[in-house]
C-alpha cells in the first residue's frame, strides 16, 4: 500500500511540474512580425515577369531578397506580363494601383520596339502612366530601353530617346538601361537572346539596387 501511495503521489507531482512548464511557456510574449514599410510593384512585360525562369530567380523576387538581407523590410510584387505593351500598362494601371504600391518600378516600351510602334505614342504612354502613379504620390523607377537595330537608326534613335526625355519631363528616377551589362552577353541570356537567365537576373538586380535605394529615401521622405 506504501508503494502505491508513493507512486500515486511522484505521478502526481510530476504532472502538476509539466503543466506549470506549460503555463509558463503559454505566458511567454509572441514575437512581434517585423512591420514591412513598404510595397514595390514591378510592373512591366516579359523581363519583369521572368518569361523562361523559376518566378523565385526573376528580378523582382531577386531584388526583394536583396533588399530585406540589407535590412529594408520592403515587399516586392511581380506585375510583369509576358507580351505587354506600354499601351497595355496604361489600361491596367489603375489595377496596378490596387496593389496600393508605395513604389513602382516601370520598365516597359520593348514589345512597342519590336513592333514598331511610333516612338510618340510610347513616349505618350509612358508618360500618361507616370503621372497616373505620381497622382497617387507613388515613386515611379522609370527603366531605360533599347532596340536592335533593325528597323533602322532613325527609329533606334527616336525609341531610345523617349526614356530620357520622360524621365526628365516628368522628373523620375531615372535608370539609363535597365539591361546594362547583360544585354547582348550569351552568357547572362536564354538562348533567345532577350530574356536573363537567373544569373543574368541577379546582374540586374545588382545593376538597379542603388536607383531603388534612392527610391525608397524618396518614399521615407515622403512619409515623414
């Protein structure tokens, strides 16, 4: 009987320890998430989207990643559509600004180039999705394109102008060439020639960081 007693009472001794441990585990305070600051939106065609890559390895997901391991709690949405013409950015914009984007980066205009679209009517584009964006105080990343040559210099020319010129016009953060130092390198594309692949992507990223950076100061001054 002794032995019973003592084994009723160790039992019960230790289950009251493991539920205090319980309690007190229970107690302790949930860490807090980490706030995010802001909202990035890539918006833009198939160089946006990733056409040909794991969405994980395209620019804008490379580029969240980055930010966030230098301390900028900023997420970074993919609003690339593969095909997409400045024409087809101006009618979505509005659905872009549904993603309440603090920052946008806008890197459109390349299928106009290859399609021949007047160079007027992109730089018109362009702008009219910038002001849309600035209405809204978003910061507007406005990325440089350019053409292969084959439809002539004059048109290379004129297209290639048109970023400049509404960069200045419309007083945007401004990237010369958003492909700088990986167009036209075979080992920084896809087979097609156009399309990064994933190393080539980090080279954008790479490439751009410091533009966006400036992007997020404006932002942090804007919401002060």
């Amino acid at each position: 009987m002794k032995r019973f007693n003592y084994f009723f009472f160790s039992t019960l001794l230790i289950l009251l320890m493991v539920q205090g441990c319980g309690e007190e585990s229970d107690s302790l305070p949930a860490q807090p998430e980490k706030k995010i600051e802001g909202t990035i939106v890539a918006v833009g065609d198939s160089l946006t989207e990733g056409l040909g890559v794991e969405e994980e390895l395209a620019y804008p997901a490379v580029l969240e990643k980055k930010l966030q391991a230098q301390g900028y709690r900023y997420r970074v949405i993919n609003a690339g559509i593969s095909g997409e013409t400045s024409s087809g950015t101006l009618s979505r914009i509005k659905w872009v600004l549904t993603l309440k984007p603090d920052i946008v980066i806008l890197v459109i205009g390349a299928n106009d180039g290859f399609r021949g679209i007047d160079p007027a009517l992109i730089k018109s584009n362009i702008r009219r999705i910038i002001q849309t964006l600035k209405d809204q105080n978003v910061v507007v990343v406005l990325g440089g394109m350019k053409i292969v040559r084959n439809l002539g210099q004059e048109y290379t020319n004129a297209f290639a102008a048109v970023y400049p010129e509404v960069a200045e016009s419309e007083d945007v953060i401004f990237i010369p060439f958003f492909l700088d130092g990986v167009a036209a390198d075979p080992g920084l594309n896809q087979p097609d020639g156009i399309h990064p692949t994933a190393e080539g992507y980090r080279k954008v990223v790479d490439h751009i960081y410091p533009y966006v950076q400036q992007a997020i100061n404006k932002h942090s001054e804007i919401t002060k």
